[in-house]
C-alpha cells in the first residue's frame, strides 16, 4: 500500500505542476480573473495533498489500516474538490454548462478534512 501511496503521491504533484503550468500559461488568456483563483486554489490543494500523501507512504508510526484510511479520503477529496474545480472553471471553454456539479466541490472538501481528522485521530492512539 505505501507504494501505491507514494505514486499517487507523485502523480498528483506532477498534474498539479502541469496544470499550474497551463494555468498559468494557457488558461489565463481564455477566462477571467477570478476563475484564474479558483483554479489556483484547485492547484494548490491538489499539491498540498499530493505532498501529503508523500509524506504519509513513508510513515511507518501509523498503522495500515489507518494509512489506507486517510489515503482513500485524500484521493477521493482531490478527485471531488481539486477535479471539479477545474471544471468549473472550463466549462465555458468546452462549451458545456458544468453548474450543476457545483454540489461536488464541497463534498470532496469534506473528504479532505475526514482524512484530516483521521491522521490527528491516527496519531493520538499512537503509544
């Protein structure tokens, strides 16, 4: 599992510095200002987490069950927070109104503070 957990790991920082990339590059000439900050914000949590699982694959303190736990919270909340984020963002640029998946934003939001609260709750039942 900690394999799987520093690759993932890897692969969101590496889609976090493309999609920063392009962000910063490409997408700032196609919408306004304030879609440009949200698309940072996805960024950044993205890389937050992905930096974070990183760490998290190393960690031999914490049990594995506890560690696939609080992985599974992450992946999910970067996919849900981070993934509809940038598209929302992207959606008049594909042509398509994404609006209604609005709901989803907040809901991988909660997933990364569960994998929040059970990495503190992890480390509290260590002896």
């Amino acid at each position: 599992m900690n394999k799987t957990i520093l690759i993932t790991g890897g692969v969101a920082a590496l889609l976090a510095v493309l999609l920063g990339a392009f962000g910063a590059h490409g997408l700032e000439k196609l919408v306004d200002g304030s879609n440009i900050e949200s698309f940072k914000t996805g960024i950044r949590y993205q890389m937050y987490h992905a930096i974070f699982c990183i760490i998290l694959g190393n960690m031999t303190i914490i049990q594995d069950v506890a560690k696939k736990r609080i992985f599974y919270f992450f992946l999910i909340g970067m996919i849900l927070f981070s993934g509809s984020i940038y598209l929302l963002v992207m959606d008049e640029l594909l042509g398509i109104s994404l609006s209604s998946i609005g709901f989803i934003t907040p809901l991988g939001g909660l997933m990364l503070i569960l994998g929040w609260i059970f990495f503190i709750i992890s480390l509290v039942k260590i002896k």
